[in-house]
C-alpha cells in the first residue's frame, strides 16, 4: 500500500486554526468578528437601537405588572414620571455619548488601552447607578424593570466596545 505523499495529505487535512496575535483582531466568523468590520459609527448606532429596544420592551413589561414609575419624594408625594420620555433619552444620551466619547479617545491614542477603559468605566457606571433605582422610592415592578435597564446597557456597552477594540 502507497503513502500518500506530503502534498496530498495536507490537501485531505483540514487547516490549522490561526490563532491570533495578543492585539490582532480574530478572524473568527462569530458575532462580534462580524461586527468588528464595521465603522464605529455603525457599530455605536446599533448598539443604542439594540438598548433602546430592549430597554422599551422591558418598560413595557413593567407596565404590565403593575409598575407605576413614579418615585416617592422627600415629603412623601409621588414624582409624575416621564417614561418612556425618560427611558428613551437616557438610554440614548448616556449611551452614544459615551460610547461616540470612548471611540474618540480609541482612535486619538492607544487603542486597546482607551477601549479596556471605557469598558471598565462604562459598564461599572451603569452596574453603580442600579443602586438609585433601589433607593428612589419605586414601586417593585418599576424597580425591577429600571434595574434590568441597566443591566442591558451594561451588557451592551461591553460587547460594542469589544467590538470596537477588535476592529483593525
């Protein structure tokens, strides 16, 4: 029986897997592979939609379970809320401002360095303003849903910073 010779064998054998360089974006076909091919500008602008659609169907939820949000203030009377007049510019605002800023700052120096930072930055800034929602006088299915608000864009502000720290 013949031996296939080198050629031949390498052609049969499936390629090695490039693993990449500490810095160098992986050309793996996952989602943010895919979405780190795109401009900042793309990768900003459907971060916020995503937030704001989430964050607007969790709003939703919270009505029907009987959220009011409204909060209690110092002398005992309820704050009229804005929701989702509220939901959607905060949601908006905080989110393509600091993303646009953290991008701004990626691209004026050290990359990967400005973008860990933002990361850090902008998921502990919304992880830490969870505590308000707690102590601002909601009723439980406001607190819960504005809670899972900031969960989300947590969650979001990581993966599209990720995204923009993996774009050559």
């Amino acid at each position: 029986m013949r031996r296939p010779d080198r050629l031949r064998l390498q052609r049969l054998l499936p390629r090695p897997l490039h693993r990449p360089r500490r810095g160098e974006p992986s050309c793996g076909g996952g989602f943010l592979s895919r979405v780190a091919s795109r401009r900042p500008a793309a990768v900003i602008a459907g971060t916020v939609a995503a937030a704001l659609a989430v964050n607007l169907a969790l709003w939703l939820v919270g009505l029907g379970f009987g959220g009011s949000f409204q909060h209690t203030e110092a002398d005992g009377s309820l704050h009229t809320t804005t929701a989702p007049q509220g939901v959607i510019i905060m949601t908006v605002l905080s989110m393509s401002g600091g993303l646009a800023l953290a991008a701004l700052l990626a691209a004026a120096g050290k990359r990967r360095a400005a973008l860990r930072s933002a990361q850090g930055l902008g998921a502990g800034a919304a992880l830490a303003t969870t505590a308000q929602t707690f102590t601002a006088g909601f009723d439980t299915p406001s607190t819960i849903a504005l809670s899972a608000m900031h969960v989300v864009i947590a969650a979001l502000v990581l993966l599209a910073l990720e995204a923009l720290a993996r774009r050559k």
